[in-house]
C-alpha cells in the first residue's frame, strides 16, 4: 500500500512540477487569455523631415476593419429570433408598426438572417476590396478577432459601421491605425525609405531609426469574466502610447531634386542601362546633402514596377517565373546603389593612389618625369596600355594627373610597392562600411597584399581592378582634399521627440586621419589644375568657381568587354573644399559615349552650376575670365545714338533695321547674354517684319568656327563648359537644335568640351 500510495503522490507531484514550473508561461498565458482583454493604441509614427524642414513622410489616420466572429453569430441568432417574433405577431395582428414624418416605416427587419448575411458579404467585399470568401469564412471563425482589411480610409470605414448599425451589431468594428504618405513620391525614395502593410520600416531612413520613428504603442487592459466577457470599465488599466520622434534629414529637397533631374537627363542621353548614381556631400563634415539612384520608384506605391519596360517583360510570364521576376525586380529598384553596389572606379581611383606617394614623398612635385611610350609590358603579361595608344611623352607629375596616364601611374604604384598600396587602401577606408546611417551598406574588394601580382599592383594604381561603393569612393577621395580626413557620411542631422526634445544629432565624425593637411592640400591643388589645366577635366569648369576634380573610365571586367562605368568626383573650392560630388553612369550606350569625361562631367558641372549659388557660393572671376565674360543686353528703347553708346560700352556690335527715328524693338530681349563681339539688332519701326534666321548645325565645330558661323547668321551665343581658348575645345551640344527658324539676334547657348585624352 505504502509503496502504491508513494508512487500515485510521486506521479501528482511531477505534474504540479511540469504545470508550475516547466510550462508555467503557456499556461500563465491561457490564464491572462481567460481573464484579460486588451485593446491596442497605436503610437503615431513620426514624420520625416528634409534639412529645411520640408515633409518627405508623413503619417495620417486609417482604420483596421475587424469582426468578433462568436459575437456576429450570437446577433445572427437574436436577430433571427427578432424576425420570427414580428411574423408571429404579424400573424396575430398585434403588431403596430411605426412611421416617421414621411411615411416611411422604422424599425423594419430583414427577409431573414441568412439575408442580411449574404447582404453583408456582398457589401464588405466590394467597400473594403476583398474577397467574398474571406468575408464568408472570417464569419464562421470560432475566435473574437478577425481582421477584414487594413489602412482603411475613414468614409468607408464610418459607411461600413453604419451598415453594421442599422440591426445595432456590435460585432463588426475598427481600430485607429495609421497609413504613411510620402508627399514626393519618387524623390530619394532609396534613401527614405517605406514602411510595411503592418507600419514596420523597410529599407532607408524608415528601416535605420525604425526604433525612433515607430514610438511605443499602449494598451488598454481590461478584465474578464470566467464566460469571457469584458467586466467594465472600473477594472481596467490604460498605458498611453508614446509618438513617434521626428526624423530631420541632412538632404535638402531642392538639391535632391536637381541630382535627380540631371541624372535622368545623362540616362537618357546616353542610353545608361544599368544604374545611375550621384552623390553631394559635404567635404568638411560628411553630411550628404543629396543622394540620388536613377531610375527611382514611388514611395506611395512601392510594389509597382517603375521601369515600365522590366513590367512589359513580367507581364508575359506567369506562374513562378513572374512571381520570381516581379520579386527580384522590386528589390533592385528599392536599393539604395550609391551604399549597396561596388564598381570599378577606374582613374577616379588615381586620386588616391597620388595622395599615398605624396604622403610617402615618393613625388617630386617640381622635378620627377614620367615616361609613357602608350603601353607597358610587365614581364609575363599582355601589355598595359595608356588611353592614349600613342604616349604621353616626358610629362611631370602634374601633366601624369592631368592627362590620366596609366604608365606613369604604374610607376606610382611600383614606388609605393604591394606592402604601402595595400596599407593606404585599408587606411582610405576601401575595405569597410562607411558607417553611414542607412542600411544594407556594401563593402568593397580590394587585393589582399600576400597575394597581390605586379600585374595586380599596376593596374590597381590606375583603378581597375578592385571594386568599391560610390560611398566609399566619396569618402576616400574626400579624405584625400580635406586635410586627410576619413569622415563618417550621415543622411540624418537631427531627431526630435513630440516635446521638441533634441534625442539624437549628428555630427562630424572623422574615423581617423589618413594623410596629413601639408599632402591633402598638394594633392586638391593638383586636382584644381587637373580642371584649369586643359585636358578633359576642364569640360567641368564654370566660370567664376574654383573646382577641381577627377573623371574615370572603367571597363566593366564582369561583363561583356563593350560594358563600361563613366564616373566624375569633383569638389569646390579648391583652395577650402566645402562641396563634393560623384556622378557615376554604370553601362552607358558605348556608341553614344562612355567616358567619364564625357558622360558624367558634363552632369557633374549642370549640377554644380545649380547647387553652388542655392549653397551661396558667389562667382568670383579671374582676370582672364573677365576677359570672356558674356554680355547681359540692356533695354534699348528710345534714342538710337544713346543705344549705340551704350553698346559700344559694352563691346556688343549692332545693326539697325527699318528707317525710323527711336528704337522701338530690340533682338535679342532685354536681360539676355550674348558673347563678347556679339551682335544686337535694333529695329526703328513699328510693325517692322522681324527677320529671321536658320540655326545651323554646330557641333563639333571649334570656338572659331563656330563663332563665325553665328555671326554669319545672324545670331549670338553664350559658351558654357570648356574654355574656348583651349585648342582643342569643340561644341558638344548647342540649346537650340539645327534648323529652327528663331529671330535675328537669338542668343544660343553651346557646351564646348575638351574631347582629347578622354578618361
Ligand atoms: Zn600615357
């Protein structure tokens, strides 16, 4: 007995042991669900904010739209029992039935319960755009809690209680949730970010200070009786929800926007069939002022394929394959490619090959030569050649930089040797995420020193080879002019908190020095003569700003051998670099052009001459740029003889047309340029026939030719790009297209750029 008795209590105990300690959460937690309700408050998301304090997201009030399945059957029943009554006493003729003012009578009932069943499938599903099957099944859930649609707008949700109302059902309801509207759709999508269906952040801004952004939502807890039913208000407890912080970006809207527009402007120029990318940063403290993926998406409608002819090709497949395509394409287009994707940098990359040998004193600056035949044949190789086929010549280190040679560049990179390349590339930051405060941020690959050839050393020191991200490209050359440098990028200046708190705030974080002030400041100054100084780095130059920079042409080794990335970093001024900018076109149409001379220079400049005076850089011009200054035309109404003073005051020439006393129009108008030597025709009678010229065809054409041209026409010009002092300076594209008629006088504006010793 003893023993029977021993082993019964020994078995009881080992179960009270597994209930109360093994399992105790499951069954705490079926305990909580028998006795406790809670309703959820949603904190407010906080809205994200450009640096001018411009919206870029915002949150607005949706609604959940939910059934409590037992509840809706139980008032099915009762309004079943409701609709036997009143025919029983229909029959009886007890029943009184009640009439407002006009006649119509209240209270009425539906046919039956089944009835106003199928009435409210029908109803749900076409207000809340669902299936008729999900309102159907969700009806006969065995639970309290059935959510029919989400983000649901507020008219539809007030007409869809209503409808519920009217037999007073209490089982249908909603709860307050929030939708996220971005108020610019496409603009730095990548870098901003979205949300879930469910309010989580994904990707970008949204994704990173998902924490700050998000708050804490409260809850209302509530008791329960042993039947399940709420017991009332006295027994329950509220935990308000804590808002969302606000999120204040770096980025400013207007300078966002003009990377955008320009890189959609190279793309489609030149045919860019990969990515485009452009990044505006500033020099001193890291803080991106814009950041721009071309082609973007709508933020409003993440989920839609913007490429529309990636949408045309996923619409003629099906099943999986569609599933699989519509998938990997809205993850390359939600990417943020100036974090994410490495690249070849090609000769940007000599920047920071320069900034190791100056640091190293393996340069002399004044007196070293650099011997390029075209080509260099490493023992064991195929020779290595120069852009140039023909050579460079003797040239100083200066000439090297500024005609890009491959060869001399080997030599720099075989004075620096495996062991000091490999060290700088690691100190650059080459091989590291930037830390910038967006996710997903990619690394690049660089040559390990133990396993580095000759041949790998050579061709690195020229940049190819080894692959980066645009970031860190950015960031390293950065290092390289702003007194060496290595900043950590930030997208965020500042969070604040519903009280107007200051909870976080960026600022300038140098992750260490790289190079000295003494190098950095040899190496921007020689980047500045890389733009003065005549090659195609000019093609950047605008008149009255100081800037240096660097372009690079890389082959796309991955790819097929016609594949090629075009980039540009660029900087101003050039004596206190405050400024930066890469502009990256990865697979430009190689038949339309792939150099980054010509591809992406010529952006990187539309986009300076916008942004520098927006950022209040003034022009300040040199003597010799004074000399070439365009002309701005008065208003010359009135007195002929004082218009013609007034024009040779200015070195315009003029021509005057009809026979009358006062000049009574003027071509071209009041407040248009024209080059220096230019002509203005002044017109002495009203309703004089305005004479009319045929613009010619201009490019390729040189300063001179294209001068006289002009002149011959009839009209005027404005030069833009390149000086036209340079020799070899030719028109690349002209504002106004061959063959336009346009009036005598017409001023067009031309793009000269320098085409030889493109890189
Ligand atoms: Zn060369």
């Amino acid at each position: 007995m003893t023993g029977v008795f021993f082993l019964l209590f020994l078995m009881i105990a080992m179960n009270f042991f597994k209930i109360s300690v093994v399992e105790n959460e499951r069954y705490q937690a079926m305990a909580n669900d028998q006795h406790f309700g809670s309703i959820l408050i949603s904190a407010h998301r906080g809205s994200i904010y450009d640096s001018k304090g411009s919206p870029l997201a915002k949150s607005a009030s949706v609604y959940k739209v939910f059934l409590d399945p037992r509840q809706f059957q139980k008032e099915l029943k009762a309004l079943q029992e409701s609709i036997d009554k009143r025919s029983k006493e229909k029959l009886d003729g007890t029943y009184k039935p009640k009439y407002d003012d006009d006649g119509n009578e209240l209270n009425t009932l539906p046919e039956s319960a089944e009835a106003f069943k199928n009435e409210a499938i029908d109803f749900l599903s076409e207000k809340l755009g669902i299936t008729a099957e999900k309102v159907s099944s969700a009806m006969v859930e065995n639970s309290q809690y059935s959510i029919l649609q989400d983000q649901v707008e507020k008219p539809i949700a007030d007409e869809v209680l209503a409808f519920f109302d009217e037999y007073e059902f209490i089982s249908l309801n909603v709860e307050e949730d929030t939708k996220r509207y971005y108020p610019h759709n496409e603009l730095a999508a990548s870098v901003i970010g979205f949300t879930s269906a469910g309010g989580d952040g994904m990707y970008g801004i949204e994704a990173y200070y998902d924490d700050y952004l998000a708050g804490v939502d409260g809850k209302t807890i509530s008791a329960k009786d042993s039947n399940g039913n709420e017991l009332p208000y006295r027994y329950s407890k509220t935990y308000a929800a804590k808002n969302g912080d606000d999120v204040y970006m770096t980025i400013d809207t207007e300078i966002q926007y003009t990377l955008e527009t320009h890189l959609e402007e190279m793309v489609t120029e030149f045919e860019v069939k990969n990515r485009a990318c452009a990044i505006l940063m500033n020099a001193k403290t890291g803080a991106i002022y814009g950041m721009a993926t071309y082609p973007s998406f709508d933020l409003n409608e993440p989920y839609e394929i913007a490429d529309t002819a990636a949408a045309e090709k996923i619409a003629q497949l099906t099943g999986d394959a569609a599933t699989k395509a519509t998938s990997d394409e809205r993850e390359a287009q939600w990417k943020n490619k100036c974090i994410t994707e490495i690249y070849e940098p090609g000769s940007v990359f000599k920047v920071i090959t320069s900034s190791a040998a100056i640091e190293e004193n393996l340069i002399d600056l004044e007196n070293d030569s650099f011997y390029c035949s075209g080509s260099v044949t490493l023992p064991g190789a195929a020779p290595i050649h120069c852009h140039d086929w023909g050579g460079h010549g003797a040239q100083s280190f200066q000439r090297a930089l500024t005609n890009s040679c491959n060869p001399a560049f080997m030599e720099i990179g075989s004075r620096l040797g495996v062991d000091k390349f490999c060290y700088y590339y690691d100190a650059f930051g080459l091989k590291e995420q930037t830390g910038i405060d967006l996710p997903a941020e990619g690394v690049g690959i660089g040559f390990e020193a133990e396993n580095m050839s000759p041949v790998d050393l050579a061709v690195s020191a020229f940049g190819q080879g080894d692959t980066l991200t645009p970031i860190e490209m950015i960031t390293s050359y950065c290092a390289a002019i702003n007194g060496g440098y290595l900043l950590q990028p930030y997208v965020v200046d500042k969070i604040v908190d519903e009280d107007g708190n200051i909870v976080l705030k960026n600022e300038r974080t140098v992750r260490r020095q790289v190079i000295s002030e003494d190098t950095s400041e040899k190496v921007r100054t020689a980047l500045g003569n890389v733009v003065t100084g005549g090659s195609s780095g000019g093609n950047v130059r605008i008149k009255g700003y100081s800037i240096g920079g660097k372009s690079g042409t890389s082959e796309r080794l991955s790819l097929d051998k016609d594949e090629y990335g075009a980039s540009y970093v660029c900087f101003a001024p050039v004596e206190d670099p405050e400024i930066i900018l890469l502009v990256l076109a990865d697979m430009p149409n190689a038949d339309i052009g792939y150099y980054g001379s010509v591809v992406a220079v010529p952006t990187a400049r539309h986009i300076f001459e916008d942004v520098l005076p927006y950022l209040g850089y003034y022009p300040a011009y040199t003597d010799e740029e004074i000399e070439e200054l365009d002309v701005k035309i008065p208003l010359l109404e009135g007195s002929i003889s004082d218009a013609k003073d007034t024009l040779d005051g200015l070195g315009v020439k003029y021509e005057i047309i009809g026979n009358g006393i006062e000049v009574v129009a003027q071509s071209p108008q009041t407040g248009s340029s024209v080059a220096k030597g230019g002509c203005v025709y002044l017109y002495t009678e009203k309703g004089n026939n305005v004479e009319y010229a045929v613009v010619p065809d201009l490019k390729y054409s040189s300063p001179e030719v294209a001068n006289e041209s002009i002149a011959y026409c009839h009209l005027n010009y404005v030069a833009k790009g390149a000086s036209v002092k340079k020799s070899n300076a030719v028109v690349n594209s002209q504002s106004i297209p061959a063959g336009t008629r346009v009036p005598f006088g017409t001023t067009i504006e031309l793009e000269f750029i320098v085409n030889e010793n493109q890189d």
